[in-house]
C-alpha cells in the first residue's frame, strides 16, 4: 500500500497533516511519523461531478488537510497531484472521516461537506454529484477491493453516475465492433449502480452504452456514450480501469464516459 503522496508530504510539519494521518498531537517530540502509519487504513480518491459550472472547479480538503485544488468537472484526487508521487488511491485511517469541497475562486464558500467511513483494507472512490440549477451536492462512495492480477489480463469495471441516462446495456468491445451481434458485458446498470468487472485480455477496447434492454438491431443508433482511442489508451496487462459515466457539465446530455485507473 503506498505512502500519502508528495502534496501532504510537503505539509508534514504542519499541525494538520498530523490531525489527519496521525493522533498524536502536534509539537510532541516523539509522535509518530504521519508518513509512517500505525493503524489501519483504506485508501480513497474523490471524482468532482458536481453539475453546476457557477461551483466548479473546487477544492478538495480531508481531514482538514488539501488534498486537490482546481478540480473542474470530472477531475480527480490523488491522480491529479504532481508526480512524482501521482497514485490513484491515497491511504487514510480506518473511522469516520470527511472531505470538505471549497469553490477554488472563493475559498469563502464551501460547496459540500461529504462525510465517509473508512475500512481497513478497502478502497474508496467518493464521487460528488448533483448541483444541477442550484441543487444540493451530495455524496456517493463506492467500496470495493482491488486485487492484483497476475494473470496478465486487465480488469474493466463501469460505473453510471448520469441521472439522465437511466438505466444502460454496457458493452466492452474491440473498437468498432458490431453492437448487433456484441454480447453486453452488463445489462440494466441503472443510476449510481456498479458493475464489478470482468477480467479481459490486455489491449485496446471500446466501451458503449445504450438504454437498457435495446434491441440488438437498433443498438448502433442507439449509443449513448462511446469511450475509445485515443481517449481510451491499451490497457496494459495487470492493470485496472473503472469506466464512469455521467452527464455533461451543465447537466443533461451529451453524455459522457472517461476511465479511473484502478491499478
């Protein structure tokens, strides 16, 4: 499990980073380094889907601690942090935790407050979603395991996460396959549902989704999101990718799909 990365290292000094991935109080000589964790912990990263432009792009602060600045819609923490010590999940402490979002033009104004507890041994991936005319931003995690593959194949998850979509068939294809005779690797996935994955051969893939239950002729028409080359490189063997979808900025259509690295 990796250490926290570069950003909160540099803030190690600070009182806060020691609030954070660590309970020992700041100033005492001999407390624990918070770069060398002594309980149990989870690893977590934050998606900003958050569909009101007048609130975006945010600031991500956990645990009182920065942990993304500048987030614009669809942007990600930790994988957005400056290498080298970009990674896609950062540990955190078993317990109940918060993230805390600011709009970045006006740190004044604090644009939702996502609570989450953590489980040793579980990856988290916090998504805020709403905002759309004003509405409330809210949470929404998803806790899963990532294991390693040694089977020199890749695994490919889908998450739907578009309020406009409804429910979808997912279909992870070759590129250009025909969706006539494609089998759907998910069917019915509806909004804020979580296909697992699947292990698949390493290589290059297309991922459509069309509404759920479309008949197979009428599923070329009927794409809804298509995530392909070159905005979807190879995956290399042994890596994991999870597959979002969501609505477009402002809400609404069009949609969208973009790809996590999971490892």
């Amino acid at each position: 499990m990796n250490f926290p990365i570069d950003r909160v290292r540099s803030l190690r000094l600070a009182c806060t980073v020691a609030a954070v991935f660590a309970t020992a109080a700041c100033g005492t000589k001999d407390a624990p380094d918070p770069l060398q964790p002594t309980a149990a912990q989870g690893r977590i990263r934050f998606v900003n889907l958050i569909t009101d432009p007048s609130r975006n792009p945010v600031n991500a602060i956990l645990e009182n601690v920065p942990f993304g600045v500048n987030l614009a819609y669809t942007g990600t923490t930790p994988s957005s942090l400056a290498a080298p010590s970009t990674a896609n999940f950062a540990p955190i402490y078993e317990g109940a935790r918060s993230l805390v979002l600011k709009k970045t033009a006006d740190t004044n104004v604090v644009v939702a407050t996502l609570p989450i507890t953590v489980t040793a041994g579980t990856d988290y991936t916090l998504y805020a979603t709403g905002g759309t005319g004003g509405g409330a931003v809210t949470g929404f995690t998803v806790a899963e395991s990532n294991p390693a593959i040694t089977t020199g194949q890749v695994r490919i998850k889908f998450v739907n996460m578009s309020p406009t979509a409804g429910a979808v068939d997912v279909f992870i294809t070759a590129p250009n396959a025909d969706l006539v005779t494609a089998t759907p690797a998910a069917t019915n996935v509806a909004t804020r549902a979580v296909f697992p994955g699947a292990l698949f051969a390493a290589g290059a893939y297309q991922i459509r989704t069309v509404p759920a239950g479309t008949a197979p002729a009428a599923r070329p028409g009927a794409v809804n999101s298509s995530l392909t080359q070159p905005a979807f490189p190879a995956i290399p063997a042994n890596a994991g990718r999870t597959i979002v979808l969501a609505d477009a900025p402002a809400g609404g259509t069009p949609l969208r799909s973009f790809a996590l690295p999971d490892q």
